[in-house]
C-alpha cells in the first residue's frame, strides 16, 4: 500500500508540474508582441526570400533572407539556430523580423546599441566647441568634429539640423560619445572592395560633386568613395576655378582616368570633359573661315591672344592681327584677358585643332577707301597723334594716321610746326599715298587760303587738280578768294 500511495503521490507530482509547465506555455503563447520589442527566436524555415522565426507566441515571425547575410554575401545559419531579432511591425498575425533594432530598441537601450556596436540614429543639434551636439533617441551626445565626417570640414553649421546615423563610442550616464566616421570608413571599405570588381579605367558612370578646390573637383562615385577631376578635366573650356563650371550637390557624368593605390590611399582620377565628346568633332556652324564671330579672351601671350570661340574651342590672334592703327608689341595693348571681342576667322585647321583669327579684319580694313577720301593733293584736317623729333603723326581717320615729316614743315616759315601739341587739330596736304606700304606723306597746304577748302577738302576731299564739276567748283572758289584779295588792295591804295 504503501509503494501505491507513493506513486499516487508522484503522480500528483507530476501532474502538478506538468500543468505549471502549460501554464507557463501559455504565458508566453497569450503573449502580444510590439514593433521595437527583441525576442530570441528559432529558426523554423529557411527560404529563398524569407525565413520562418519561432517567436513564443501563437503567430511565427519572418525576417527577410538577405538582411542575415554576411559581409560576404554568404547565409550562415541553419534550422534549430537561435537568433537575437527585433519586431519591427506587426500586422494582425503577420510578424516582421530584423536583426537591426529599431528606434524603439535604441531609446530604451543605447547600451546595447553600445555594446553590440550597432549604428544609431541622430539629429545634430548644434555645434560646439570641439565638435557637435547630437539628439539620440531623446538622449543628448557629443560628436568630435573629427569624427562627424571622413573629410575635412569646412563649415560645420552645414551640418547642423541633418540626421545621420553613429557609432556610440563611449556610453556613460552623462557623457555619450558618437562617430559618424566610423561608419564612413566601414561604408567606404566596402565601396572600395566592390568598386574595384565592378570598374575599370575607360569606364564612364555618374557621380556627385562634393567638394570644389582651386585644383579641381572632388566627385563621389560611391557611397564614402571620391575621386578627384583636375581643374583641367572639368571642362572643355579654360576655367579659373571648377564653381564656374560647377556647384556642389551636382550630378555629373566623369570617365575614370586613372585607378592607383599611393600610401595605402585609393586614388580615383577622373574627367568630366572626356565622358562627353570633344567639341572639336562637330563645330558650330558659324566657325567657318570668312565667319565674324563673338568670343572670349582667355590668355594674353607674347606672341598673340588665344580666343574662345565656343566650349572647348580656340583660336590664336597674332600681334599682327591684332591692329591696323598701331604697332602692337604686347597683345594686351589692345585686350585683355576675359574681354569679348568679335574676331574674323581666317583659317580653320580641323585635324590640328587650330583657329587663325584676326581682331583687326572683324571691323574691316579702313585703309581700304583710302585712295577715294585722302588722294594726294588733298587738304585735310587731322589732329596731332604723336610728336616726334623728326616730326608729327597726324591721325586722319579711324586707323589712318599720316606723317608730316618736320623738314617739310619748316619750308613754310608760317607753319607754327614748334608751337602745335598732341590733341590740337591742324590742317594738312596729302603729299605722297602708298597704299601697299600703309604709308601718308604729308606737306604743309601752300595756298595761304587753305581754309577756304574745308567745303571740299577738310573731311577728305577731291585733289587740287580733279577735274569736272567738282574742279570747277574748286577753281571758282580759288578765283573768289584771289579777287577779294585785289579789292582788298585797291581799297587800301585809295
């Protein structure tokens, strides 16, 4: 009786921790789990897409496939493990899974975050001295400036008001530190791996322009990598700087030049100009010899000025394109670097991307009517241009300057050849024309009355010995004045 009563009794036993087993089950089966909540839960199915998560209660979670994959792409994990998850929705039964917590999970626990070393969200509130501000999940940290980005920061207000996601660094009750960097440089480690398998140089793809320097423009082509285009690669035009040509923020299209690896550094070299074709394959219509066209100065040299004409093309001024008025000895005698000047295309040197301009044949050549406005004989106004010891260059018009040799002067002792200065205007006689040379010889008028040729000769008149009406005309008013003068004479006898 006493072998009955005692398994009676370990029946009752049994029965008792049986039920407080189910009860317990229960427990966790009448259990509603939250998004944010963690749970450690088994792996039941393993898909293609999704795997099957066991998570104490009545309803199986899923969590997507890639997101348990390792660095290497590789799954890891086999029915049985165990996993540490977090919910992040439900909807009714439906229960979606993630091994990265969400904001829930970090403002209850950034010691976890911490701990695992787990990216956490943050706003950056103000900036400080040494560094940054950052709101977490309601908790107040601070960012070194050293650490908030992997470049070198030029502005930190820029910065101020941006969420990115940090590394807590060191975690106490009062004193949170974070790093973006950290991140940067994990990102950027994996940019690098999988940019050298995917590109080669030749290749041309997007990127974003970050940062401009007097050198050139550095252009990020993936996520933390950036390569550099020289200031001579931005563009098919002459620049001063890359911000006449770009802004930061910019989507760009670049060829890369050149990948090498210096000092444990990537160096990434890039060209903006060489991902589209070169402007030289197919010119503008009006760049044709013969054409008059508007362009830029970019460089003044020795030897002439390089003018452009559009992106990408240039041509040369020689000195002696440069002008029919004076001797030009500097191309910036007469302009100057960045001016718009029109320019008339002389030759086109399509294979050796060459340009013959001439800026003095854009407005013509005024020794072209020089023949038909100062023939020889003709007395004419000019003003004093230049004094010099063997006489006076006197400007005729527009690019026409004559020479009134001081020997010639002097024959008349009535020319005031002494007293005359640069800017004062003076009347004169075309003695010698030679076109061919560009050359005017002028003599001093011999009619005393010279001024009374202005009606014909002052603007470039006909030569004293033209003949027709105009000659008449002439011989007429010669003959007035010789008679006025008579009778002048006669009264003065009386």
């Amino acid at each position: 009786m006493s072998d009955l009563f005692d398994d009676d009794d370990s029946n009752d036993s049994g029965s008792n921790d049986f039920a407080r087993m189910f009860e317990d089950s229960m427990k966790g089966v009448s259990r509603k789990l939250s998004p944010g909540d963690k749970i450690r839960g088994e792996i039941l199915t393993i898909g293609k897409e999704d795997v099957f998560i066991s998570t104490g209660t009545m309803d199986d979670g899923v969590v997507m496939r890639k997101d348990l994959l390792d660095k290497d792409g590789n799954f890891g994990h086999k029915i049985g493990d165990f996993l540490d998850l977090y919910v992040t929705q439900v909807k009714g039964s439906q229960i979606f899974l993630s091994p990265k917590p969400t904001a829930k999970n970090l403002a209850d626990d950034l010691e976890d975050a911490f701990d695992m070393m787990l990216p956490v969200e943050g706003k950056v509130t103000e900036v400080v001295n040494g560094g940054f501000r950052v709101s977490i999940m309601g908790q107040t940290a601070f960012c070194p400036i050293s650490q908030m980005d992997s470049r070198r920061i030029e502005d930190a207000n820029v910065y101020i008001g941006k969420k990115f996601e940090f590394l807590v660094t060191q975690f106490e009750k009062r004193n949170i530190v974070v790093s973006r960097r950290k991140l940067l440089d994990e990102q950027k480690e994996l940019s690098v791996d999988a940019f050298l398998q995917e590109h080669r140089p030749g290749d041309t793809l997007s990127g974003v322009v970050t940062r401009l320097e007097n050198f050139g423009a550095f252009i990020e082509v993936a996520p933390g990598l950036e390569g550099l285009a020289h200031i001579s690669e931005v563009s098919w035009s002459r620049l001063a700087h890359p911000k006449e040509a770009l802004q930061i923020g910019q989507d760009v299209q670049v060829k890369i030049l050149k990948i090498e690896e210096v000092n444990g550094r990537l160096n990434i070299s890039l060209s903006i100009k060489q991902a589209t074709a070169t402007p030289w394959e197919n010119l503008p219509a009006n760049i044709k010899v013969g054409s008059v066209v508007e362009g830029k100065v970019t460089r003044c040299m020795k030897f002439g000025a390089f003018v452009e004409l559009a992106p990408g093309i240039e041509g040369l001024v020689p000195l002696s394109e440069m002008s029919y008025t004076k001797r030009v000895v500097r191309s910036d005698e007469v302009i100057k670097e960045g001016e718009r000047v029109n320019v008339l295309i002389k030759e086109v040197r399509i294979d050796e991307r060459r340009l013959l301009l001439s800026v003095k044949d854009a407005g013509g050549d005024p020794w072209a009517l020089v023949q038909d406005k100062f023939p020889e004989g003709a007395v004419v106004k000019g003003r004093i241009e230049r004094r010099e010891p063997y006489g006076l260059f006197v400007k005729l018009d527009e690019g026409v300057t004559g020479l009134l040799p001081k020997s010639k002067a002097l024959e008349n002792a009535d020319f005031p050849f002494d007293k005359l200065k640069v800017g004062e205007d003076v009347t004169v006689q075309v003695a010698e024309l030679k076109i061919n040379d560009r050359r005017i010889s002028l003599g001093v008028p011999q009619d005393p009355d010279a001024e009374l040729w202005k009606g014909f000769a002052g603007g470039g008149g006909a030569p004293a010995k033209s003949l027709g009406t105009l000659g008449e005309q002439f011989r007429s008013l010669f003959d007035a004045g010789g008679n006025q003068k008579q009778n002048q004479k006669k009264n003065q006898k009386n």
